[in-house]
C-alpha cells in the first residue's frame, strides 16, 4: 500500500511519520502542502510541527493549503486519514474532526510518556488493540485541549468515536479526550504521538498497532475494491 505524509512549511514531525511506515516495508511518500491530488494512496498523515508558524491558530491557516482539497476528497472516498498532534488541529479548524484544541489549562508545553485507554477497538485506527488496554504513547504539545459544546461531546460518547482517553489528563482536555473519529470513522485526529512509540527503544512499541490496524485495514479495502 502507499501513504502519503503531508508536508506543512514548519512540519518537524514528517520524517518520524514516514520512518514509522517504513519499519511496515511499506511505499510512504512526503507530499508538499501545495499538491493538490492525493488520489495515488491508501491512507494518508497529517504529522504534527507547527504548520505555519502556528501563527492565528494552530493548523488555522493550514486548513487553506492547496493540500486539504486531496484530504477531504480521500476522506469523502472512505480512505484512512490521521492527523496527529498539530494534524489533529488541522483536522478540526478544516471541520473534518468537530471541535478545537486550545492552550492547556495549565498554559504549559507538555512532553512525556502517558498512559491512554483504548475505546472502540471496532474501527480501522484501533482493530488491533482490546477493549480497555493501557497503552504508552508520547504527547509534546502546549495547545493539546480538546474543547467542543455539550451537544459534540454527547454525540462522540454515544457513537462511540471517542477512541483514546487520558488516564491522567494532562492538559484539560474534555472526557479526557486524547483522539477521536470523524462520523463515517475513517478519519482519526489525537495529540499523542504513535509515530514516537513504534520500536522498544523508543521507550514504548504501543503505536505499533495503531499503523498495523491502519494497513490490515486499507489493505483489506484495496484487495475488495
């Protein structure tokens, strides 16, 4: 299968998202935020950095890059899409992913290991984890609380898209919310890193299994289609 991995001007974490698809053996390719067509892969990442200087809002000005008409377009076809860290702020201010992710309530950047609980392991993010396992992912971010009205709140409970939850929340986040899907749940936004946590020496092998869910997944749609 092929991923594409979206490039923002101020993306640092782009090279660690192909390595972890690479560790799979599988075709990645950066793709520039001015390409337009993304027609050519299965899935598709939004890694974190600080798109565009994060000036305005973080991923607010991201949102216009030529690059999020081949997003929303994958996205409508039912391809997998996961913005990470400051991707999962590019999913919400481009309305993919409902809410905001706003300073943290402590007004402090945060990096370090924590614990997540997986929910809903019924979904092409999380297939290979179990209902309730604890696993370790890293976070770096100082704009990682996710906010949204009680209603959006309500609705991601009930329909289950509340896939990851903090065990010690560390920024305010509401529900504890660590990572959520879209309605149709093929796009995936979270502020942890699994691209961070694929290989024992990186402290935790945890995010292993969100890429490998990912491509049983793709793999299963290309193989139908």
């Amino acid at each position: 299968m092929k991923w594409a991995v979206v490039v923002f001007p101020g993306s640092n974490c782009d090279d660690d998202a192909v390595q972890a698809v690479q560790s799979f053996g599988d075709e990645v390719h950066k793709v520039w935020h001015q390409e337009r067509d993304l027609s050519l892969y299965d899935a598709i990442i939004l890694p974190g950095g600080f798109s565009y200087g994060d000036y305005l809002r973080c991923g607010a000005i991201a949102r216009f890059s030529p690059v999020m008409q081949g997003v929303r377009e994958a996205a409508a076809e039912g391809k997998l899409v996961i913005g990470i860290c400051n991707g999962f702020q590019v999913l919400t201010e481009s309305g993919l992913l409902p809410g905001a992710l706003l300073r943290n309530d402590h007004l402090q950047f945060r990096c370090e290991l924590v614990d997540l609980t997986v929910h809903n392991v019924n979904t092409p993010f999380t297939a290979a984890y179990t209902e309730g396992q604890t696993v370790k992912i890293p976070i770096a971010h100082g704009e990682g609380r996710y906010v949204a009205d009680e209603e959006t709140l309500r609705t991601l409970e009930r329909e289950r898209r509340i896939v990851f939850t903090y065990r010690r929340n560390p920024n305010g986040s509401a529900l504890d919310i660590a990572g959520i899907l879209n309605e149709r749940g093929n796009v995936l936004g979270m502020m942890p890193h699994p691209e961070r946590a694929v290989a024992d020496w990186m402290g935790s092998a945890d995010g292993r299994a969100l890429f490998a869910s990912m491509r049983r997944c793709a793999k299963e749609a290309i193989h139908v289609g």
